[in-house]
C-alpha cells in the first residue's frame, strides 16, 4: 500500500496538467478577498529532484514539463505555471520539481492556510523539511488523506481548494473517492474539489467518473489529456485527467484556449486529444 513515490514521475504529462489546472483554480481563489485554505490529501514529498534519483530511472519529465518549458507557443495561462517551475530553478537545467503543495504555496497569502496529509514515512520526512520554515499556516500530518480531509470539513472560513490526488495502485481507491466526495460534499457543499485519475485501460477510471456524476453535483467540470495510444499489452499510464467540482467559472474558456496547446507539446504519438466537458449554470 505504501510502496509508491510519486518522485519516479515528478514532472511528467499528468503532472503537466494537474498543476497548471490547479494553479489557475488557486489563482481565482486568491482574487476575493476573504481567505482559504488549500487541503492536499495525497501531498507527497513536496518537492522532487530530477537530475538524481527516483525521477532520472525513467526520465518521465522529459516528455513532460521538459517540453513545456522548451515550448514557444504557450498561451499566457500556461506561462504562469511555466514561471513557478523556472523560478524554482536557478539555471536554464530542471533540476527541481514542484509538487502541488509548492505550486499552492506560491499562491497563498497571509491569511490563507495549507493543510497537507501524506501517509508515506520517507516523503513525509521530505514534505516537513521542505515545510520547515512555513510556520503555523502549513499543518502537515502523517495521515490516510481521506481520513484527514474528513476530519477538518468544513473549514473555518468556509473557503477551501481541496486536492484529491492518489496513487490508485489499490481499486478501493477509486470507490473511496467517490465516498469521499460524497461525505465531504454532506459537511462542505461549496469547497472547490480536484480529484485527479489515470487514464488506463481499466474499467475503474470509466467508472469513477460515471459515480461521480451520479452524485448530481450541480457545478462540475471535467477535463482530460491523452498523450498516446494505449499499448497493445494493455498496461500503462496514456493519460489522466481532473474532475472538478465548484470550479471557477472562468476556467472553461481558459482550458479551451490551453489545451490545444498543452495537447500538441505534450503529444507522443498521433493519438494525442484531449476532451473538455463541464456543467457550470
């Protein structure tokens, strides 16, 4: 349960998309006025090295925020998220990968709070370390995310971006989100929820998405990113996607000017698209 390191896919095409939705989300959150708090369930170590280590095995950034970065023809949108991965990195070589609690905290002001779980001893040592000069407006627990989200809904300004964002190396994960969802919709029916899945060729994610579109949720959004075409073994990751629940109602046309974009540079083969669907009265 506890043997995945998000570290062997720091920076890769899913990470790509997940960080820059959740950087334009956070963006719109930070324009009122009153603060929020920004919720990770599965926040792993934070920040991740791509010159040494786990992420050089594969080398997935490569084909990922590599290519982003390198690109020219970026909507502005898209640039934001290029800027926080550059500033991280003091050359023109990525070495340094932000994961989401870093993307977050660029965003974050005085009043905003940061609540992280992760429940991997290694990464939580490294999210800590990365965390240590943040104070009391990051709380960073060793805990089952979904436990945790549980526990602090609602929030004390009733304002929150919460990030659902696990390995889903067990099937239960794909129902627990689901029961997630909907517990945490009964306690905080306004917060703004990213729930990220994989894309395989499994019936889970399919599923995933149908259960969470029977829960009638009112306002929704759903975007997904295929970057090749399945494998003919029928094992791998080609692509992922968000399912986002209360998004801001700007970041249709946002996605639909980006992911054009997002879609040719991060393209490996001519099955490359991406799909947009949304719900937003």
């Amino acid at each position: 349960m506890l043997s995945y390191r998000h570290a062997f896919h720091a920076g890769n095409h899913a990470d790509v998309l997940k960080h820059f939705v959740l950087d334009q989300v956070l963006a719109y959150a930070s324009q009122k006025d009153k603060p929020y708090w920004y919720i990770d369930t599965h926040a792993g170590a934070g920040m991740y090295q791509l010159d040494k280590g786990y992420a050089t095995q594969n080398a997935e950034f490569e084909s990922g925020v590599l290519r982003i970065t390198n690109s020219k023809n970026l909507p502005e949108s898209v640039k934001t998220y290029v800027e926080i991965v550059k500033k991280l990195n003091a050359g023109r070589e990525l070495k340094l990968y932000p994961g989401s609690p870093l993307i977050a905290k660029t965003h974050l002001r005085i009043k905003d709070k940061m609540r992280l779980f992760e429940l991997h001893s290694s990464d939580f040592k490294i999210l800590i370390e990365n965390f240590r000069s943040d104070g009391k407006q990051v709380k960073i627990e060793m805990l089952d995310g979904f436990v945790g989200l549980k526990s602090i809904l609602p929030p004390p300004n009733k304002r929150a971006v919460v990030l659902i964002d696990p390995p889903y190396e067990e099937k239960q994960d794909y129902q627990r989100v689901v029961d997630c969802i909907n517990d945490s919709l009964v306690r905080f029916a306004t917060g703004t929820y990213l729930i990220w899945y994989p894309l395989l060729q499994r019936a889970e994610p399919l599923q995933l998405l149908e259960n969470l579109k029977k829960l009638k949720i009112q306002n929704w959004l759903n975007v997904s990113l295929t970057v090749q075409q399945p494998s003919g073994e029928g094992f791998g990751m080609f692509g992922s996607g968000l399912f986002i629940i209360n998004p801001p109602w700007t970041l249709p046309q946002i996605l639909k000017d980006a992911m054009p974009a997002i879609t040719q540079t991060l393209a490996q083969d001519i099955r490359a698209e991406y799909t947009l669907e949304s719900h937003i009265p």
